[in-house]
C-alpha cells in the first residue's frame, strides 16, 4: 500500500515502531473485523491508565453490513460520511461525567477515554488494522439513538478496518491519504521550568 509508506512517521528522536505507523487512515477495504480481533483491539482499551482506575469510557460498535452501522453512520457529519462507507467497524466513545462510587465529577474522565483509544488504536494497528477518531459527528442524534442519560456523553467517532489503496476515494481524502505526516517539533509543546 502506498499510502502506509507515505505515512510512516519520520520521527527526529527513535520512538517505538508501532508509534511510527499508527495513522489515521481512509480508505479502508470491506474485509470484516472478527470478533475475535475485534476483543483482542478492545482488551487493549481495558488496560489504559485512569483516575481512581474508574475507566470511564463505553464504546458503543456495530460491524459493517448491519442496521446498526447504518444508523450510526448517519450520525457522521457529510464530511465523514464518503470515506467510512467501506469500514468494518464504527463506534462511538463516550464518558460517564462522574466517579460511580461517588457521584462526584469525574474532570480526568476525558483524558481516560483518550488514553484507552489510544491504546486501542495501537493495538489495532500492531494487527495490520487501521482507526480514524472523528470529532465530527451529530451528538444529539448519537444520544438520542444510544439513549444515553446527561451523565453520559458521546465524545468522538470512531471508524476501523482493513487498509484499501488511495485511488478508491474521492477528493480531497484521496490526496489526504497520500500526503506525508508532519508534527509540531518538541520545543513548540514541553518547557522546561
């Protein structure tokens, strides 16, 4: 694939490997996610850091060709909706606001989910699957059809699958697909004090 090349990190200090070709890709091929993998990608989840180990995070999935998929698909902004067609997964992540144990205000719960999708991005991608997190998303309509209680709260979208060649999308993702990453350099985000 050449879009998987183009977007290896050319990192400046040497970082992990998986680091590197984690990337938010997509163009994906219709190759189902089995629930086998899919558990494994999730277990991954269960293992992130979290305030009070509470763990806030739900992921709300339906796998591709299902009624489910269509009705979160739909869910998705027009800008969303071209390219997640051929995943084999969507998911919506969401947070419980407070601690279960105390009622209080969770103000970590967040940064929780952040940390467990990353993990779950990694691990997908150790297993040659790729994700793509999405803040744009109806997150009215995404509550209403998971008929989620205000201590509930829809975060972000996510879609996974296996990687399809560039050339299947349309513009502008096919470009995005196959441009080069670059990041802020460290000096720009962490001050020494």
């Amino acid at each position: 694939m050449q879009s998987k090349l183009i977007k290896v990190a050319n990192t400046i200090q040497p970082v992990l490997e998986l680091i590197k070709q984690r990337w938010s890709a997509r163009s994906f091929n219709k190759q189902a996610i089995s629930q086998e993998e899919f558990h494994t990608i999730m277990e991954a989840a269960t293992w992130a850091a979290s305030a009070n180990n509470e763990q806030p995070w739900m992921y709300y999935y339906a796998h591709n060709n299902t009624e489910s998929f269509s009705k979160l698909w739909e869910c998705l902004v027009d800008g969303n909706k071209p390219w997640t067609k051929s995943a084999s997964v969507l998911m919506i992540a969401c947070v419980r606001k407070t601690f279960e144990k105390t009622g209080k205000n969770n103000g970590s719960a967040e940064h929780d989910l952040g940390m467990a999708s990353s993990q779950l991005l990694l691990q997908a991608t150790s297993m040659n699957i790729y994700g793509h997190i999405m803040g744009g998303f109806d997150r009215i309509k995404a509550k209403e059809l998971l008929n989620l209680d205000d201590n509930i709260v829809p975060v972000n979208m996510i879609a996974l699958g296996y990687l399809a060649e560039a050339d299947q999308l349309e513009e502008p993702y096919r470009t995005r697909e196959l441009t080069g990453r670059n990041r802020k350099k460290v000096e720009e985000f962490s001050f020494e004090l």
